[in-house]
C-alpha cells in the first residue's frame, strides 16, 4: 500500500525507503502487468487483491487443520 501511495510523491522512488520497497514490491508486481487501463496501472490493487485471498485460503486451511 505505502510503495502504491509513493507514487504521488516525486522523487520518493529514489530514497532509501522507496528503493528497498522496490526490491520486495516490484517482482509480484510485475506479474499483474497486465490490468491497465491506458496509462492508469491497475497491478497494485490486483496485487492486493490476489494477497487477501491467499491469506484467506491459509486462514481456511488453518482453520481446517487445527478445528477452530
């Protein structure tokens, strides 16, 4: 969330923070290239999208698995 809302900031990319953001965002970001909308990228929200359900099938999966 806070690598999507760098965007508005210029420059924020290039500190410290942005760079080591880049690092872990960008490789599962890039997988979702695909949801544009002309020059509007849709990847951040498909990505976190995508993050809810996996944590809720391993919640579920939890849930099976120890009866709670």
């Amino acid at each position: 969330m806070v690598y999507a809302l760098m965007s508005w900031f210029p420059n924020s990319y290039g500190t410290a923070i942005g760079r080591f953001l880049a690092r872990i965002v960008e490789p599962f970001e890039s997988l979702f290239n695909f949801a544009t909308i002309g020059m509007i990228s849709l990847a951040p929200i498909v990505a976190l999208a995508v993050l809810s359900f996996v944590q809720m099938g391993v919640n579920y999966l939890g849930q099976l698995l120890l009866g709670y």
